[in-house]
C-alpha cells in the first residue's frame, strides 16, 4: 500500500515551460487535492476533485489546469510556467467518510523551481 | 472567508520546556481542526484531529484543545526534546462549495529545541 505518491519529486522549469504534476493514491479515495506551499505560508488550494470527472477550483487556481484521469489518478499542468510558480506541491487524497472528518492523506511533494 | 493565524511564527526553547502553541480561525463553522508536523523538506504528519463536538485530544506528550465558540485551538507540548524541532501547522476543515470539504491552513510555528 503506497498511499498517495507524487512524481517528479524535483524539478526546474524555465519561464515559459510547460510540464504535469503527477499524483496517484491506492487507497480507492474519491476526493484528491492539488494544494501549494510557499516559504513561510501554509498550504493553499488549487483545485480539488470530488469523484472522477470532476473538478473544483480552490483558493488559488489561475495558471493551473488539472485533470482527473480516473479514479487513482489526479494530475496538475502548468501551461506556461511563470517564477511565481516555484513552490512545493503537495497532492491528497480522502474518502467521503473522512472527508467529512478532516482527514486527507498526503503525498511526500513535488519541489517545483522556475528560472 | 476562513482564515488561520498561528502565534508564535517561531519559537525557540531549552529542551525540557512545557510549550503551547496557538492557533485561531475567524469562521466557527468547521467540522475539525488537525495539528500537523511538517520536517524541513518534507511532507506533511498528521499529530492529532478534534472533531468540532470534541474539546481535547492528547497523544503521549501532545495535548491539543478547540474551543470552537471562540475561535482558538492550543498545541500544548510537555516535557520538549530537540526531536520536537519541526514547522507546525494548524488546520481546519470547512465546507468547500457544496461537493465536499477542504482544510485551510495557517502559516504555522516553527519550533527549535535546544539540547
């Protein structure tokens, strides 16, 4: 049971670039969340998804697209990467009975840093 | 809006102090609040979750309280080690449009443990 992983763990963009966000949960969770962490902050919410096929934007989506794949598979795309972008991203998954708790379960992050 | 503010942003203690960390959110209408430990470079561990009926959790040298009528949660360490040094984060899980729930959280306390 690998939980909730992330992949890349490291990456650096240059302005402009694109790449994907890549996060997978074995758990048979419903509910994943794509959130952000800045120096000295707190996470943010980008977008979640509430099943497959659905999306929601969250606190801070503007530059991000995502998609859910399927059920396992939740993925966040920067089009056109900007340095504002550099920041750790971490991916989460919950069921709807912990959900309603609080519970989320967290991938390790992914670092991105854009020149 | 909901927001989370933690006070101390940092602090820093001889081993062996009795600590409290506090945490305040500006919406009572949360179903919990959750302490995570965050290490440098690292993801995220759940420490303790109260849920919005509850008033206290403890686990060993941890005790968290919720006073949700007035907005305020405590972190309460006893007895620090310098394992205790870690970033601590404060959130709280509220209603997310209406497909579900998300944790807001605050921008945490970090916390040193001299030897």
């Amino acid at each position: 049971n690998a939980g909730v992983t992330q992949t890349p763990k490291f990456q650096v963009l240059k302005t402009g670039q694109s790449m994907t966000l890549q996060c997978a949960q074995d758990m048979n969770h419903n509910s994943m969340y794509w959130y952000r962490q800045d120096p000295g902050m707190g996470l943010r919410l980008i977008y979640y998804s509430a099943s497959e096929g659905t999306t929601d934007k969250g606190e801070v989506p503007n530059g991000y697209n995502v998609s859910r794949l399927n059920k396992r598979e939740f993925s966040l795309r920067l089009e056109s990467a900007a340095p504002s972008q550099t920041s750790v991203y971490f991916c989460a998954s919950s069921d709807k009975r912990r959900e309603r708790l609080g519970e989320q379960f967290f991938g390790p992050g992914t670092r991105l840093t854009v020149l | 809006k909901q927001e989370v503010t933690q006070i101390p942003a940092a602090l820093s203690v001889p081993e062996g102090e009795n600590l409290v960390l506090n945490c305040s959110f500006t919406d009572s209408a949360i179903y919990n609040l959750q302490w995570f430990r965050q290490d440098p470079g690292k993801g995220l561990t759940s420490l303790l979750l109260i849920q919005s009926s509850q008033r206290e959790q403890t686990s060993g040298r941890l005790n968290a309280s919720l006073d949700k009528s007035s907005g305020r949660s405590t972190l309460y360490i006893a007895a620090s080690q310098p394992g205790d040094s870690a970033t601590y984060l404060c959130a709280v899980s509220s209603i997310f449009n209406q497909a579900g729930t998300a944790l807001i959280f605050g921008k945490g306390t970090t916390l040193s443990v001299s030897s």
